[in-house]
C-alpha cells in the first residue's frame, strides 16, 4: 500500500504533512535517485499551477532534485498535460507538476510523469516511496531563505499552444461566440493566446490568478458560471477548466451544463464514424451514467467501467486497445493525440467536431437520457475499510437489494481528499436519495469528523 501517493499524485495542505518541505525536498531526492539507472545526471522538466504555495514548493522541490545528482528545468506556470506532453517531446527522464488540480487553494501536491508522458504506474510510485522512506528521510532540507531561485524558460508555453493548435488542424472560430474559464489557474498562463488564435469572439472568465483565487467559485467545479455568461453573451458553447486544465466541461447555448458523459458521447460517435473507434469500445468509470451506457449501446458501441481516476481508465484502455475514454468529471482521453487527459484538448476536438457536423453539442447528444444520479461526500477523519462496519454494510446491502436492476449504487473514498464519496442512480429519484443519506448517515456514525 502506497503511503503518501494517492490516484493522482501527492495530496495535501501545502506546508503540512505530506506536504512540508522536508516531505516536498524527500520526494525530489527519491525520484531523482529513482532515475539514476536512466542516466547519470537525469533532467526534470518541472511545471505548476497558480497557488501561492507553488513557488516555495519548486525551490525546495528542486533542492532535492539537485541534491540527488538530477537537472531541472522549470516550464513556469502550465497546464499538467502540457508537462506530460513536453516532457515527452524533449526526452526528459521524468515530468514533475506542482499541482492540487480541482481542490481548494490551500491545498497543494506532486504529480510524476514517466519519460514516456505518462502517468507513473502505482508500482513505480510505490518504490519510489520506498527510496523515501529508506534513504531519502534522512537527509536534511535546507533552509528555504537560503535557496537560490528557480528560473522559468517561458518558450515552453507558446511551444504547447502550436502543438495543440497542430491536432486541430483548419479549426476557425470565425463567427462563432464562446466562453471559456480558466477558473484563475493554469489555463489562465495560455487560452487567451490559444482562443484568440482560433479567431471568433471569445470571452474570458477568471484569468486573473492572485495565489488564492484558483478554483474559487468559477471552473470546471462551478459550470453553471460558464452556462450563465453563455446565456447572457448569445454564444454558441461554454468551456470550463478546472485548476491544472486537465479536465473539460462545456455549457450549450441554452444554459445547459455538458458533462464528461456527454462529451464521451459525441466524441465516440464521432470518432466512430470516421473509423477511429477502435474495437468500438469506449471506457468510463463507475460513476458515469448508466444513460451513457444506453446511448453508446444504441450506436453500436460497448462501454466498460474502470476505478475512478484516469490512471485506471487508461490501464482498461490499454487493455482493450480503445481510442476513448474518460470521466464524468471531464478527464478525457484520446491516447492517439496526447498521454493524458488534457481540458483544452478535449475543448479543441468539441469545437472541431460541432464545425464539421454544423451542429450544438445539444442536438448531437439530444437522446442522452441522464437517470437521476446523487453523489453525497462524507469528510472522515481516516479511510478505514467500510466493510469492517457492519452498520455501513447493512446500508449499502439494504440499497442495493432495493435498486436491484433499477439503479446502481458505488461507494468509494475519494484519492485525493479525506472524503468518503456515496453515488447512487437510479429511475426514481425518491428511493436514491433516501438510500444515499442513509448510507452516509452510516458512515458519519462510524468515520465522521
């Protein structure tokens, strides 16, 4: 069991276990002795989002980087796809993001990818931990004041802009009116030079970081932001990112919050008929929509569920050679573009496709039936097994034998948060939400704070 990895990286309140900067300084000196079999002295492409607590942790981060014998090159502030993407194109040994994603400004963490791009697989985490905890802890982090500062290359990002621009090739906007938020994080660093590029009319939302803004009331977790301005600008689509860009939402002209499932939809439908399915097969999660699952059956395409984090859809993917995948959230991934999911990418190949099918991405996914779906989250104060709490199991038990082949119920912890996380879906909208409170009710009697 990893310690300190969770489904996306290390997570936590920057400054406090496992993000203080002897844990911050531990994990650049791990993974640089991690790489030492690849070459003598390994580079590091680093990059970060917009939290306040970014740059110290790239000093110290780079301290240990340093301090085991690796190189690092900093990519300033970026997307995380845009270091997967880089660290690719460049050969560096390993790709490092500073990054809490979607959470709160507070929060902070680390993100590894490969040399390949990729996200590192749990094992490689995992020993990496194991460098740590032998080796790595032992050594004392300098005192930050003392560190000297890291310089940024800033040709990194224009360098990201034309490779996504290349994937979309004779893509205009010209006529057409979008909304696209930046939710005051990465993305803020290159959509208005990626949109305005595009030509149209585009209006940017919350491209204003200030360290403490980042996901504040506005991005991919507050799409209703993006579907009012869409509302009241005329405009035909609205984009939302979350904090690391990696994730996409979208808003249709009539106030209507697009979800991954729907974009998973049209993209599969699309990709289908021009013979890029392959397998016709299209991997989802445990929390996306059994309407999802009826859609694609109806156009002739399988789905399968993997875990929850796009780490474990693509792993199915891989398995199953798809072309598609991705979350409800809005983590999509098209492996034949790009090793992760990447939230202005998918933007790009909506846009694309709504140009060449002279159609809304309403009227594309006009027959997505959405069963009524709850998720409840449950802040606990430790992720023990649920199935060691006989009152928790006879909540669960009792749900699922009356939603047996009506709805389906998925209890899980979140992997980046102390949060147990209870979905329920099913045709009567009564019965899921008694069901879901009782099953929470449960799990705070035995695990709240």
């Amino acid at each position: 069991m990893r310690k300190l990895f969770g489904t996306d990286g290390i997570r936590g309140v920057a400054g406090q276990p496992p993000l203080d900067e002897q844990t911050v300084y531990s994990v650049g000196l791990a993974l640089a002795h991690s790489l030492r079999p690849l070459a003598i002295a390994p580079r590091v492409l680093v990059g970060r989002d917009t939290r306040e607590s970014s740059g110290w942790m790239l000093s110290i981060f780079a301290a240990g980087l340093r301090a085991g014998g690796a190189e690092i090159i900093s990519a300033g502030v970026l997307p995380t796809p845009a270091i997967a993407y880089l660290t690719r194109r460049d050969g560096f040994h390993a790709g490092v993001v500073l990054s809490a994603s979607h959470n709160p400004w507070q929060d902070n963490g680390i993100k590894l990818f490969g040399g390949d791009g990729f996200k590192l697989p749990d094992e490689v985490e995992l020993a990496i931990e194991e460098i740590l905890f032998r080796h790595a802890s032992g050594s004392t982090a300098p005192a930050l004041e003392a560190l000297p500062a890291v310089v940024d290359e800033p040709h990194y990002a224009s360098e990201y802009i034309a490779f996504l621009l290349s994937l979309v090739p004779g893509l205009r906007l010209d006529g057409r009116r979008i909304v696209v938020d930046c939710a005051n994080g990465a993305a803020a660093a290159v959509a208005p030079t990626l949109f305005r590029a595009l030509g149209g009319e585009v209006t940017l939302l919350h491209i204003a970081p200030n360290g403490r803004n980042i996901n504040d009331h506005c991005g991919a977790l507050h799409p209703q932001v993006v579907a009012a301005a869409v509302v009241e600008r005329g405009a035909q689509l609205g984009i939302s990112l979350d904090g690391d860009a990696d994730r996409c939402l979208l808003a249709g002209a009539a106030n209507h919050v697009i979800n991954g499932d729907a974009i998973l939809l049209l993209c599969a439908r699309d990709m289908q008929a021009r013979g890029l399915l392959t397998g016709h097969v299209v991997v989802a999660t445990t929390m996306s929509n059994m309407g999802l699952e009826a859609a694609l059956r109806r156009s002739g395409i399988q789905m399968l569920r993997s875990a929850v984090g796009d780490r474990y859809v693509l792993e199915l993917m891989r398995r199953h050679d798809a072309a598609l995948g991705g979350e409800q959230s809005g983590h999509i991934l098209f492996p034949h573009l790009a090793t992760t999911g990447d939230g202005l990418l998918t933007a790009l190949v909506v846009l694309d496709i709504l140009a060449r099918r002279g159609q809304s991405a309403e009227e594309l996914t006009a027959d997505l039936e959405v069963y009524p779906q709850v998720i409840v989250n449950v802040k606990v104060r430790e992720k023990l097994p649920l199935e060691s709490f006989p009152a928790i199991q006879a909540a669960i038990a009792e749900a699922e034998a009356a939603l047996h082949q009506t709805g389906r119920v998925v209890i899980r912890y979140s992997g980046t948060e102390a949060l147990a996380r209870i979905m329920i879906e099913a045709a009567d909208e009564a019965s899921m939400r008694h069901h879901a409170e009782a099953i929470a009710s449960a799990i705070r009697a035995e695990l709240g704070i």
